[in-house]
C-alpha cells in the first residue's frame, strides 16, 4: 500500500509501459520489463525574472 506522500509514476521510463507496482523501500516494479526504479523530486527551478 502506499502512503499520502508518496505520488505513483504513470508509465516506466525504460519501457513506457503502464502496468507498475510499489516496491520496498520506496521503488517500484514494472511488470512488462520487470525493472525495478525510483523517482527523485529534486526541487523547483523558477525562471530568472528581470526587470
């Protein structure tokens, strides 16, 4: 089961398949390719602003 925080990938990036499952330790499984990955939020770019 997964928890509120954390958000669920749409598709697997070395596939594109949509068939995906929460692993341990926060991964998660894609089940064509049965590559296991996780996704990192780095942070927010905001553009320079000059005025």
């Amino acid at each position: 089961m997964t928890s509120p925080e954390r958000a669920a990938p749409y598709y697997c990036p070395y596939c594109g398949d949509e068939d995906l499952r929460p692993e341990e330790k926060g991964g998660w499984l894609c089940s064509a390719c049965r590559r296991v990955f996780s996704v990192k939020f780095l942070g927010l770019s905001l553009p320079e602003v000059s005025r």
